[in-house]
C-alpha cells in the first residue's frame, strides 16, 4: 500500500504571501550638537581685546626666552671671566715670585759690585810667602814696607823669634850697634828702637798703618838659634791723605 505524502506548510489567509522581515533600525537620537553650526555674535571690543592680551601674552613669553638665553649667555661669561681672573692671578703671583728672585738676585749682585768696587779701590796683595831659614844670632831678614799700604804683617816660625819693625833711622842705629861691638845681631835689632816689636815668639799677627804715608820703615826678624820662618804677608792699597809716623 503506498503512502502519500503530507503537506505540512500552515495555510495562510488568501491573498496574504509570507515575506522576510525587515531589519531593524534603531530610532533616530537627536545629538546635543546641530550638524549646522550656529553663527555666534562676539562684539568688536572684546576681540580687540581677546588680540590685545594674545600678542602681549606671545611678546611676554618671547621676552621670557631672550631672558633665559641672555641669563645663560650672562652666566657663560662670568664663568668665562672668573677663569680668566684666576689665570691672570696666577700669572700675577708667578710675576711677583719672579720678581721678588730677580730683586733678591739683584740686591745680591750690587753688594758683589760694591765689594768689587771696595776692592779695586783698595786691592790686597800677598808680597812675601815664601819659607826662610834662620841659622845662628848674627843673621837676620828684613823685608821694606810699602808706601801707601797697610802692612799685614804676618808670620809663625818652628822656634823662638823676634820681630820688629823698624824706621830708617832706628834700622842704622841697629846696624851700628852690631858693628860697635855692642851687642849681636839678635839682640842691636829689637833693643835700639823699634816702632813694634815682639820678641821671642812663634807667631806675629799685625797690621801697620804708619806706611800708608811714609816710606821709611822696615820689617826685621832675628832669632837665637835655627829656626824656620813660614811668612803670610800682604799689603793692602791704602794711601793715607797726608804724610804719616816717621815722615811727619
């Protein structure tokens, strides 16, 4: 037996045909802002003023930043300078050291000049150094002072000696003592008058002025037995303004 199909399909109303849906719109939201712009009215004085307080506000902050560029460029150069200070204060101090050596160097070279000086006008000049041997009482050295000069009379021996110094005249009563039969030569040259004398000793150290203006004296050593004289005798250039000592 066969089967028939069945139609499922709900019967419509005559006339009416099934269509889709529609799709949904949304209802319209008004938004707080017309898609028309409204013209707003400002008055003419408050845009004059609203530019006036824009350019000053621009000028203001314009004049802010040539400020902060000129403080910076300020501070450069005092820092700048500041450096420079202190170079040329050490520079400085570095000069005044300099200086203060060179014044120092200075003050040192004058008193070498002034000696040098000193001693062109008065010059000191050894005359007598070489060692003499004395061998008995007859024999005796003698040695003239220089006119002009002060005598640095100078010795030491290896045994007893005596030194005098004599005048010209004092030299030939000596002299004649010893030929007279007076007295040895030892003994005539110290006890017949002397300018300066000492006897019997081993070192003379003295200086005769009476020569820087006259020229009459002698320098005598004798001793009693052999005896070897070491002198160390300088003369110093010192001539005196007037005649002086025998020559007066």
């Amino acid at each position: 037996m066969s089967s028939t199909p069945m139609d499922t399909t709900p019967a419509t109303e005559e006339g009416t045909s099934l269509q889709p849906p529609e799709p949904y719109s949304p209802p319209a939201v008004s938004t707080p802002f017309s898609s028309v712009r409204a013209s707003v009215y400002v008055p003419r004085e408050r845009r004059l003023w609203t530019a006036a307080l824009a350019a000053a506000l621009l000028v203001t902050a314009g004049g802010l930043g040539f400020l902060a560029v000129d403080d910076m460029t300020n501070q450069a150069t005092i820092h700048s300078m500041t450096i420079a200070n202190e170079s040329l204060t050490g520079r400085n101090q570095n000069l005044q050291d300099a200086l203060t050596v060179t014044h120092n160097q200075l003050t040192a070279s004058q008193g070498q000049v002034d000696s040098l000086s000193a001693e062109l006008k008065h010059p000191t000049l050894g005359v007598w150094n070489v060692p003499v041997q004395l061998h008995n009482n007859t024999e005796y050295l003698s040695s003239t002072v220089p006119d002009t000069f002060t005598y640095h009379l100078k010795l030491t021996s290896s045994g007893p000696m005596s030194v005098s110094i004599l005048s010209t005249t004092q030299f030939r009563d000596a002299l004649l003592c010893v030929y007279n039969g007076r007295g040895v030569t030892n003994y005539c040259m110290h006890r017949s008058g002397s300018v300066y004398g000492a006897l019997n000793v081993t070192s003379v150290n003295y200086d005769f002025t009476l020569a820087e203006g006259c020229a009459a004296y002698l320098a005598v050593i004798t001793a009693a037995g052999p005896v070897t004289i070491t002198p160390d005798v300088s003369v110093t250039y010192n001539p005196a303004s007037a005649a002086t000592g025998a020559c007066t």
